[in-house]
C-alpha cells in the first residue's frame, strides 16, 4: 500500500475513533453535533427537545445514546415516561409544581439546581391530552425544573403537522439522517480493517444501514484486497469531495450573479446622476 494511501486510510481510521465516545458511536459528524446541542438546549432556560429520523431504529438508537451521555455527565437526571404503563404526564407535572409557586413556575428563569429530564420513548401511544400536558410543560411553565426529551420518529405525521410544538421557537428539533452511500462505504471498509471496529459493523447491521454495493459478492470479496482497498476508499473520498464542490460551485455562482448585478446597478446610479447634472 503506498504511502499516501496509508496516509489516507489512517485518517479515515482516526475520524472514526474520534466519534467513539463513552455513550457509543456516532455515525457520522453530523450526528456527533447534533447531541451535543441537544445536551447543550437541556442546560439552557428552554430544556425541551424532540429527536427525529430516517428510521425510527436510528432514532432509538440516539435516544438511547444521549441518555447515556446525560447519565455519565452526571449533571441532570433522567425520568423515564412510559405511557404504555398508562402513567399519566400530568401527574408527574402536579409532583413537580407542588415545590413551586404559581409565580415561579410562570417566571421564565434558569434554574440552577439539578434538572429532571423526562424522556419520552414511546412516544407513538401518546394521546391527545399527554400532547396538552407536553405543551404545557414546553410552553406554559418555564420556571419549573423540567427539561424534556422525546423521540418524535414514531409520531403520525398529522399529528406533527397541527401540533403547535413543531414550530414553536422553544423547542429544538435535532434530525439525525441516515449516512450517505459515501459515508457508509467509508464506514464498511474501514471497519473491516481492525477488529477494534467489528462493533461499528454490528451496529451498521441492527439499523438496517448498509453500502449498497457491498450486496454484490465480487466487491463485497475484494474488500479485503488491499489494493482494492485503496480503490475503494479513494472512490469514496472522491464521492464526497465532488458533492461538497458542487455545492460550492452552486453558491459561487449565485454569489458572482449578485455581485454582478450589483456592480450594474451602480454603474446605472452613476451614469444617471452623470446624465442629470
């Protein structure tokens, strides 16, 4: 393998063990970024996010990766709303108001104590009065210390489109797509290079994610050729840098039109004072 392509494939490698964190792996950087604004908005003074995603194994997945991450912060606990136990939300809302005045609980502070995140798994058994009482919580009791997490894959997207809460300025929404065919080509080479990764692979096959032209069995052998190897990462490596160029090709253009445009209106403004004078 030359030097440049081992070159190419270590930073592969580190990009990746860059995103094994304690709480698990990201997929991608994208992901990575979004949980730490979640774990960021759950510190703030409007603690109420929703989880959305191209699967909902892939949002289960985060869901349950951001409560790890929170429980090994150690800063914030976790209060687990099941509502398949036909625990009520409102009930948990009384427990917690009853520490507080009406003035407090409608005075839109940040608590400084340690905050109670209630998390919302099963979200899509929720009924029409837990959605009154989650936008209570989010919109009508900012004083409390309450946060919200919920995982909004499984809702029935009616449901998302009259809710209020989808478009409310309070509330982060953070998305988690599934890896490109790129990415996930990157993703299977690499993993198959060190047994340090076989966890990556596993976890790739429980959300259903797989690079599709891995399928065929003359690619899928030649994986572990290393001159194939080299092919194959470099293909991928390709792939994204043409996508991120062609977007910047796209906004260079409509940059240069603007401009252009711009310096012909002050070409015009300067022959018509000219003209008048």
């Amino acid at each position: 393998m030359r030097k440049s392509s081992l070159k190419l494939v270590k930073n592969e490698i580190l990009e990746i063990d860059a995103r094994n964190k304690p709480e698990g792996f990201y997929l991608t950087s994208r992901h990575l970024r979004s949980v730490g604004r979640v774990v960021q908005r759950l510190h703030s003074s409007t603690p109420y996010c929703f989880l959305h995603a191209d699967s909902e194994r892939l949002a289960s997945y985060y869901t349950k990766l951001i409560v790890r991450k929170i429980e090994l912060l150690g800063e914030n606990l976790i209060l687990r709303f099941n509502p398949l136990r036909k625990q009520k939300l409102i009930d948990v809302l009384n427990q917690e108001i009853e520490n507080f005045s009406l003035d407090e609980a409608l005075e839109a502070t940040r608590p400084d104590n340690r905050r109670r995140i209630i998390l919302i798994e099963n979200e899509e058994e929720l009924i029409s009065e837990d959605w009154q009482d989650i936008e209570l919580l989010c919109t009508g009791l900012p004083g409390i210390n309450l946060g919200l997490v919920c995982n909004a894959s499984g809702i029935n997207q009616e449901i998302l489109a009259a809710s209020q809460l989808m478009k409310d300025k309070r509330i982060f929404h953070a998305f988690f797509n599934s890896p490109t065919n790129s990415e996930l080509r990157i993703l299977s080479v690499v993993a198959r290079q060190n047994s340090r990764n076989a966890r990556i692979l596993k976890t790739l096959e429980q959300l259903g994610l797989r690079y599709r032209i891995v399928q065929d069995p003359d690619i899928a052998s030649s994986l572990s050729d290393r001159g194939k190897f080299d092919d194959f990462l470099r293909v991928a490596e390709s792939d994204i840098k043409t996508a991120s160029q062609g977007g910047w090709s796209r906004r260079l253009i409509q940059t240069m039109k603007y401009l252009m445009l711009l310096l012909f209106t002050m070409i015009a403004s300067y022959v018509l004072i000219i003209s008048l004078n």
